[in-house]
C-alpha cells in the first residue's frame, strides 16, 4: 500500500475514533440528566446533581482523592458542595461530561473560581483564556487579583501588561480608588511601572500625578505630568501646582534638566512653562508673593549655590543673590517674608545647615550649624493662642529608629 494511502487511513482512524469518544461522553451526560446508573449525588445549596464517580475522577484531581482515598465521601451517596453555585456546577458537570460549555462575562470569574478548587485544568485554561481577551482598564486590577489568589500565571501577566501600558487610564478608574493601603503597597511592589521606571541601574522618573481628598482620605489619579521626573521641586501658588527640574534616567548619572510645568485642577491640564536658567534637582522651591524661588541643589557639574527666582505673572526666571555656602540636597519652608534654607552639602543626605533668605531685599542672614536631620519633611506652620501668634518650622524623620 502506498505510503499516502496509509496516512490518509490513519487520519481515516483518528477521526472515527474522536467521534466515538464525542458520541459515548454524549450519551453518558443524558444518563446524567435521567440519573441512571448514577452512584452519587452532588448537593449543591439544596439542589441535587446526580453523578457517576468514575466520569467525576477521571476529570479532576479532587474528586479523585475523594472517591479512592479512605475519605468518608468515597462511601457516602451524597457529597456536599458548599462553596459552589447550582447554575455553575451544572456549567462544571456539563464539561466533566462532554469536553463543552458556554463560557461568557456573566460567569466566567464563577467558572474559574470552581475549576481551580475542584482542579478541573481544561476548565480553568479556557476560563482564563477568556479572560484575558476581556482585560480593560475597568477590571484590570480585580482580573490581576484574581489570577493572584487562583494561580493563574498567564493571565497575571496579562493583566500586569495592561497595567504598564494603560497605567494613566487604569488610575482613574473606581477599581484604583477603591485599593486598600495594603493592596497599594503590594501593588507598588509587585509592579515597577507605579514606581520610577528602571533602566540599566537606576530610576528614570516617573509622570505620574495623584492628588489625596482630605474630606474622603483617599488618593485620586490626576492627567500624567508632560514630562516623567524625579528628584524635583513642587509648591502651589494662586491654585496651580508647579513642578521645577529635577532629573531623567539614572539617579547617579541621569540628566539634571530644568523644565518646568504647572497643573491647573480647574481645567485638569498641564501646561508648559520657561525653564530655568540652569538645569537643578534636588533643590529647593519657595513661593512668596507670586514669585517661586529655587534654591540651590545639584546641577550637571555638582552642587550648588545658586538661587533663581520665577515671575508667575510674566513667566520668566531671574536670578537672585547666591547662597553662602552650595547645598546639595535643600528644603524650604516660608514664614512671612523669609525663606528658612536647610541644607545638606558634599553629597550628605541629610541636612546640616540652615540659613535665611530675605525675599525683601534680596539678602541672606544667619548660616548656623543644626543637628542632622533626614530631608523626608520641612514645613512651617502657624501657632495662636493666649493672643500670641507663632510661627514654627517642623522638620520630620521618616526613617525608622536603630536597633
């Protein structure tokens, strides 16, 4: 016989023998559905499911412990599900028995959910097939929950390349609003596109820009900023948020720049604004009488003395008096007309000095020496009481105490 008529006979053969397999597996789901020859019922929230043993343990690992091991379910004629649904175990029994089901939004999650506990693979694959193909920034963060808690590996990875590409939409969503801090904070470490993104050794900034509703305590994902960042300055004058310099790439050896752009919440926009006179990060920004000042930090060619002032109204940088000493790392905070100027200098990261900037005049005063401080928090509030008024600096450490 020739070679071609033998395969063509094999194929011949397999065919046949698949469609026997459909018929037999056909004609033992309408047994199912009379109960005959049934050896056990499943009882699923009052609704009985009459089954056969051999059929339920040949399709999944869990029944198949359950009927051959010594288990007091192997001996009982009556199993009970408490965990499932009626409509879904008959979804379930429906593909143990003929290798078909209708799977759809509607019950999908469902389908999963009893396939990954009763280990039904095939279930659980088509399942998470069809979910991947319904991943939208809606869902995006409960489908990558889901794949976390039903093990399902390609579906995670689905759902974390959605996230990374449709990061600015995704935050918007109720999803997003609705994390728990726990959630944030595992969500933060398992996916590195809510953290500056990394290149070859470092951190190359991130755009994205959140503002937190004191009256609701929870954080709101705002329009991306123009330009991703870090290490930069920010304040809020008349309204706006402006951002100044900062640094691309490598925290070490990335570019310093000295762009600069201000958000409007009215209009939930971004808008560009002139640059500085020279590239800075890690600076600090000041804002008194419509004009934000930056102070210092570090440029292309090291730290800083260097103190420039921007003119809101006319959106122009100028520079302003030099500092006394270059200050690496700066923060600020502003009482009336002065701005208090803490400093870290020759690469310290924590701040050393504090000195004062008459904004009236043009003039600095005092350079002293300060127990170091870590640079997480500088702000300056006012005090009333017994008729008095005070204005305080704080200065803060987020750093957890050695043990």
């Amino acid at each position: 016989m020739a070679p071609s008529s033998q395969k063509k006979r094999r194929n011949d053969c397999v065919c046949e023998n698949s469609k026997l397999l459909s018929r037999t597996m056909g004609a033992m789901d309408s047994l199912r559905k009379q109960g005959s020859y049934c050896d056990v019922v499943l009882v699923v929230k009052g609704k009985h499911f009459p089954a056969h043993k051999v059929v339920l343990a040949a399709t999944s690992q869990f029944f198949n412990i359950m009927f051959t091991r010594s288990m007091k379910e192997s001996k009982s004629r009556e199993v009970e599900l408490q965990s499932a649904e009626p409509e879904v175990t008959e979804l379930m029994l429906q593909f143990i028995y003929t290798a078909e089901t209708s799977v759809k939004r509607s019950n999908a999650m469902s389908l999963l959910d009893v396939a990954n506990q009763y280990q039904i693979e095939p279930l659980k694959n088509i399942c998470e097939e069809f979910l991947k193909g319904q991943l939208d920034a809606t869902n995006c963060l409960g489908f990558l929950s889901l794949a976390d808690s039903m093990d399902c590996p390609e579906l995670k990875s689905e759902a974390q390349n959605f996230l990374q590409e449709h990061l600015t939409e995704v935050c918007k969503m109720e999803e997003f609003s609705q994390l728990s801090v726990e959630e944030l904070k595992h969500l933060l470490h398992q996916n590195h596109r809510f953290r500056p993104t990394v290149d070859e050794g470092g951190y190359s900034g991130t755009d994205i820009f959140q503002c937190y509703d004191t009256r609701t305590q929870t954080w709101e994902a705002k329009s991306s900023m123009l330009m991703g960042r870090c290490n930069h300055g920010s304040v809020e004058a008349n309204g706006l948020i402006y951002v100044c310099g900062g640094s691309v790439g490598n925290p070490v050896s990335g570019t310093v720049i000295d762009d600069c752009e201000a958000f409007d919440p009215s209009t939930q926009e971004w808008r560009s604004l002139a640059a500085m006179k020279e590239p800075r990060k890690n600076h600090g920004l000041a804002v008194i009488d419509n004009t934000i000042y930056a102070f210092g930090g570090r440029g292309e060619k090291g730290p800083l003395n260097t103190v420039e002032c921007y003119d809101i109204a006319s959106d122009t940088w100028n520079a302003a008096l030099r500092m006394p000493l270059c200050g690496e790392t700066v923060k600020c905070a502003v009482v009336r007309d002065v701005v208090y100027v803490f400093v870290g200098h020759k690469g310290a990261s924590r701040l050393g000095r504090v000195m004062e900037y008459h904004t009236n005049g043009d003039r600095w005063m005092t350079n002293y020496e300060m127990f170091h401080m870590p640079t997480s928090l500088v702000c300056a509030f006012k005090t009333c009481g017994g008729g008095n008024e005070e204005h305080r600096v704080l200065l803060g450490d987020s750093q957890e105490p050695s043990r």
